[in-house]
C-alpha cells in the first residue's frame, strides 16, 4: 500500500512556538487516511491522536518513516523501552508517539503524538544507530560507521554551536580538585565539554572509541568528578536506606515482612555508591561478610547479616547510572521464633477471653439477682400494639428488624431471656405453635423451636450485658410484607410534651435521672484488670427533649466535649458523640412507649491496648472458643476454622482468631452428627468480639469484648 504524506492545517496563533523548544504536533506527518480524533486537552498543540486502518505493527513501521523523512531521528530513552512507544528527536524538538488498537478492532490502529521538552539538547551523529539518550541528566550513547577523528570533529563543531567549550584541566581542578581529564583511551579519545555561564549545567565527558566491527562507539555523560561524591540518605523503603538523589526506585515487602526487596537507579558512580550503603546499613546493625565480598570497576557484590536476617546486595553499572539490587530473608531460626511468640499470644488472648466471658456471665447472674431482689417477680409481658410482625413481639422490645422475605426477625429487650423465652412459650401456643423439646434453658440464654402446619421458627434469647438479644428464623416467619421496624414505633406526645429540667442520680461518672424506670450499667475488662468499656441502659418516663437536655448538662459538668458537628437530633431518636475523660462515647436515645430509652457507651482505649485487644484500624477482630466436648467447624465470610473441644480454656487456650472489615455476616456451626446452624451477628469497626460456641454445638455466645 502505497503512503502519502498529510500535514495538519493550523489556523490562529500557537501556545508554543518552535523556538520554546516544543512542537506543535498538528504539524507532523500522518498517515494518509488517518483522522484526528479530539482530546479533551487545554494545549492541543501539544498532544494529538490520528486513527486509521492497519495493524498497530503496520501504524508503527509507517511512522517511523514518515518521520525519518520529516528529519526526525528516532532514539530510546534510557531503561524505556516498550514495543508500543517510540521518542524521535529533530535538532533542539522532541516528540513521543504511542500506539494503540482502536478500541477491540485489530484492523485499525492509531497514534498519538506528545511534543517533549529537550531540557540539554545534544547533537546526534549522522548515520548513528542504537542511541539511548537522556535529555534531562544529559545522557547519549549510540555507535557510528564514522572514524574517532570524524566524529570527534563533528562533536567539536556541534557542541560548539550549542553555547559548549572545551574544559581545561586547570578549569576543572579549579572547582573539583580531584579532578583528572587526561586519561588515556585505548583506540579511542575522551575530552570534556563545559557551558560557561549555565552554572546549573555540570560538564559532560565525551568518550570515542574505535570498535573491532569497524563503528565507533560514543557515549557523552556527566563528569564522574562532578556527581556527589558523598550521597545523603533519603527516605527509607521497607526499612531499607536509598539515597536522597535517585532516578527511581521500589521495593516489594515491608519492613516486617519474610521476605523483602529494594531496587534503586542512581545518578552516581559506583564507588560513592558502595561507600553509602555500606555505611547506611552499618547505622542500622548490618554486618559486612567480606567473604563474600567482590568489588570490581564496574560491579559489586556484598552480603550483611543482623541479629535476625541475611542480605545480598549486587550493584552494576549501565549508561551512566549504578543499579542496586537488595535481597532480605529472615532467618529460620527467627521465623519459627515469631510464629511461636504469636501463637503464645494468641494463647494468652483466648485465656484471657474466656475468662472474661465467664466475668461477664457471672457479673450478669450477679446484676440480674441483685434487680429481681429490688423489684420483686418479673411481671409478665405484654405484646406491643402496633406491630407488623407475624409473631408477637414483647413491649419491652427496641430496635426490632423484621425481614419478611428472609424470615427473620431480630430485636433486643431489657427484659430478661427466661421472662422473653415465657412470653413467647404462652403466646406462640395461643396462636396454635407447637413446642418442640430444647436442651437450652437457663437465665443467660434460651433456646425455642416451634411448628406448626409444616413450618418451623426457631427462637433464641441470649444474655449480652444488661440486654438480651432475641433472634428468631424459620419458613413460619418467610412471605410476609416487610413491615416498617417496630422499634421505629413512636408515641407523639413528645412532640407536644413540655420539657421537664430532670434532676440527676448523683452517679459522678454515669448519670440518670432519678425519675427514671430502669438503670443498668455493664462493664467489659478483664479479671483482675480495669475496664475499657462501659455501657449505661436506662428508661425515663419524659419527652426525648428533656433527656436530651439533661445529658448534655450533666456530662459537661463532668468535663466531657460532645463533637456538636457529627449530632443527629430527629424527633423521636438522638445520636450524640462524645470524648470523655477515659476515652469516646456514644449517646443514643430513643422514643418508645411512653419512655426515653437511653443508651450510653464509653470505650477506654487505653485499657484496651494493655489488654491486647485491640484489632487493626478500621477492622473487626472476632476471638473463637468453644464450650463443648467435640469439635466444630464455623464459618464466618467464606472462611471456615475448626476450633478444637476446650479451645480457648483455662486449660488449653488455643482458640483461632479472625479479623474481618465492619458489616453484618452470617455465622454457621456445624458439628458431627448434627444439622448446620446459622445465626447473625453484626460487628462494626474496631470493635473486638469473642464467639463462645455453647455446650451444644449449635448455638453461639457473642461477647463484645470492646
């Protein structure tokens, strides 16, 4: 196919003209039959796109021809090479082009031209093949068929031209006194070019040498003797030192990691170099084996040890810059001493858990003896009016999630899971449920199982702090409508009460009016240790206002800041945060049944991080142990652990942990024998839970633990 060169017409004035240094690539020569294809750029002389037919091997060989002929000579930039990008050079212009198919069709292609700013223009040498140049160091590196002398004449002439002037010995120990220009080159010449006045622009060695194929070989870089001689340490990569002057650099690992690796290019020669890592890594505990040491003129290799890992450093030069290459291992013996050190960890925290889960059950019997003492017998609950759900719902219940389509229904009460498990026993018999037999009865946790006409709901009451959380599922519960959540049920009258000033309890720390119906106060440490949360639960016979009022009053006086910014004050519910003296708090209250539910959590993250319970930021971790006499398999967001009969005792705490990001997850525990269980438990971030599997195998018991 035969080509035709087109230019691009320019009409009105350029944002940059040739002498700037930069092209206007409307200008350059295209494809016949290539369309422009508009960029959305502020300079389109700067940047241009041209699509036609052809492969992206055909766009590619035509344009370099075309531009071949156009006077501009192609080159690579150092360490760029790329199969679809090429750099073309035409006196003091620069341009890059990159090629592309277009879009999912192979039979068009295009390519896309960025003028480039040649911050040192260097002259390229007539018929000169293979040449790498950098504009911006200077670098250039190519061969001619040209002689030394013929070559050494036309650089002379160009650089000459260029504002360059030979520099002197003299002139050069002025500013470098080590500075040596007279060596000698075996077939070849080397001499050394200045720019008087540019005080930024440090000399360039020319170095010519005749080859046994008959071509010369050029190369013009910076001035050994003008790069430091003495390199400052930059920022670290992965606990590795890199000098402050690179030309790039990586690393894959971290500082902590089995295995890690750091690479850096260098505008520096080798010797300077070896000398900064070798003291860098010295500052750091690294102890040079000079066994294994090889330096040569132009390559190095080294290897250090610390007291916990081995390293390899190899260093090479090409062009005009030094290649470093680290190697780091940890040492076996270290691996396995980690490993053991975090299992002995993971021990202690699951021993610790545990123990903590049974303060709390204890301190929940404790607490619910001490209130059904003052109180007298738990009356009977009433059913809430109002409500959607298929199945009765205590009127002691708040923040109920009733999801018709999944047959699922969640809620928590103040009432307690022996007086929730009576409710539903006398109510779901009423509307003619079957009871079926439960091996899981006590005052911190029950078990219900019902049926009816084919259908099924199972019912659990379960004791957490001063609330029990109640979760029922089954097909008894499935093709209902979603209802609005109960919880959500709101009486009016405290839009239209009058806000009553609530005298306070006198409790220094955690303060509830004393018109209040009911109080409770839950704490979570460990035995032995300080707590590092504490969750207050309180009903109070008055408008929302009022409450709200008093808690703002009172904590204030006790020197806590509430964050005004993040309030969501609505007219039945308030969510308030706060930082008190021992750490945040979250104050939420709710309207409901003619009361003010009041909900006060303190976390005290000091005690926390002695405790060592503490997940990664933004993360949930979750503590499994299990209760039982056989194992269990649990599964937690497609992950699934065995945790052993006894994990996480006194006696053998071995329980596995997991963190996971904050959300709602489904827990299944499958034992031998028996059906796969599922329950729901909903975490958010930076929270810690312990999952206690029952004596059953069936059931879990989630302990938040902060």
């Amino acid at each position: 196919m035969a080509l035709l060169v087109s230019t691009a017409i320019v009409g009105g004035s350029l944002a940059c003209h040739a002498e700037d240094g930069l092209v206007d690539v409307r200008t350059l020569p295209y494809i016949d039959g290539a369309t422009a294809r508009p960029e959305a750029t502020k300079y389109p002389n700067l940047s241009a796109s041209y699509f036609g037919a052809g492969t992206v091997a055909d766009t590619i060989a035509s344009t370099d021809r075309l531009l071949a002929a156009d006077g501009w000579i192609a080159y690579t930039p150092p360490f760029e090479a790329s199969k679809r990008s090429r750099w073309y050079k035409r006196g003091a212009q620069g341009v890059s082009a990159s090629f592309m198919t277009d879009g999912s069709r192979t039979d068009r292609s295009g390519v896309s031209y960025s003028s480039q700013r040649l911050e040192v223009n260097l002259p390229f040498p007539e018929r000169a093949t293979d040449i790498i140049y950098d504009e911006r160091r200077p670098y250039l590196g190519c061969t001619t068929p040209e002689t030394v002398d013929a070559t050494l004449t036309f650089f002379q002439k160009e650089l000459a031209a260029l504002g360059w002037s030979p520099l002197s010995a003299s002139a050069a120990q002025a500013r470098w006194p080590d500075a040596k220009i007279d060596e000698t080159i075996a077939d070849g010449v080397r001499v050394y070019f200045t720019r008087e006045g540019n005080t930024r622009q440090l000399p360039v060695m020319l170095t010519l040498q005749r080859g046994a194929d008959n071509r010369t070989g050029v190369e013009i870089r910076v001035a050994p003797f003008a790069l430091p001689q003495d390199l400052v340490a930059g920022s670290e990569s992965a606990g590795l030192p890199k000098p402050e002057r690179i030309k790039s650099a990586g690393t894959t690992g971290s500082a902590d990691s089995i295995k890690r690796e750091a690479h850096a290019l260098i505008p520096a020669e080798l010797g300077p170099v070896l000398a900064f890592y070798r003291r860098e890594l010295g500052k750091k505990g690294w102890i040079e084996q000079s066994k294994d040491t090889v330096v040569t003129a132009d390559r190095a290799s080294l290897a250090f040890t610390s007291p916990e890992e081995t390293a390899t450093m190899q260093i090479g030069r090409k062009y005009d810059l030094t290649m470093v290459q680290i190697d780091v291992q940890v040492l076996p013996s270290v691996i396995a001493a980690r490993a053991k050190a975090k299992k002995e960890a993971d021990d202690r925290f699951m021993k610790d858990a545990l123990s903590f889960g049974q303060a709390v059950i204890a301190e929940d019997n404790a607490r619910r003896a001490a209130a059904q003492s003052t109180r007298g017998p738990e009356a009977p609950l009433r059913t809430m009016s109002g409500s959607a759900v298929p199945i009765p719902v205590p009127d002691t219940a708040s923040e109920v999630e009733f999801d018709g389509q999944a047959g699922k229904l969640e809620f928590a009460s103040t009432s307690s899971a022996g007086a929730i498990a009576d409710f539903y026993r006398g109510g779901m018999k009423a509307l003619g449920w079957k009871a079926m037999p439960s091996v899981i009865n006590n005052p911190n946790m029950a078990v219900l199982n019902f049926s009816k006409s084919g259908q099924s709901i199972s019912l659990t009451a379960m004791q957490m702090g001063p609330k029990v959380n109640v979760t029922a599922t089954g097909s008894g519960l499935k093709g209902a409508p979603v209802a609005a959540s109960a919880g959500n049920k709101t009486t009016t009258d405290n839009a239209k009460s009058v806000e009553q000033v609530l005298e306070s309890d006198g409790d220094a720390d955690y303060p509830t009016p004393k018109q209040r119906t009911l109080r409770s106060l839950g704490t979570s440490g460990l035995p032995g240790g300080a707590p590092f949360r504490h969750e207050l639960n309180a009903s109070v016979p008055a408008g929302l206002d009022s409450v709200l009022a008093f808690y703002r009053r009172e904590l204030t006086q006790r020197r806590w800041q509430e964050d005004t910014k993040s309030a969501v004050i609505k007219p039945d519910t308030a969510m308030l945060a706060f930082k008190g003296p021992g750490g945040p708090a979250m104050l939420k209250l709710e309207r409901r049944n003619d009361e003010t539910t009041v909900s006060l959590v303190v976390r005290h993250p000091t005690e926390a991080i002695k405790a060592g319970i503490l997940p990664a930021p933004g993360k949930v971790r979750l503590l499994f142990g299990n209760m039982g006499d056989a194992e269990v398999s649990v599964s937690v967001n497609n992950k699934t652990i065995k945790v052993a009969p006894g994990a996480g005792g006194p006696q053998k705490p071995d329980g596995p942990t997991m963190e996971l990001p904050p959300g709602a997850y489904k827990v299944t525990i499958k034992a031998a024998g028996k059906p796969a269980h599922d329950s729901t438990i909903k975490v958010a971030a930076n929270d810690s839970w312990g999952l206690m599997v029952g004596p059953d195998g069936r059931d879990i018991l989630p302990l938040q633990l902060y």
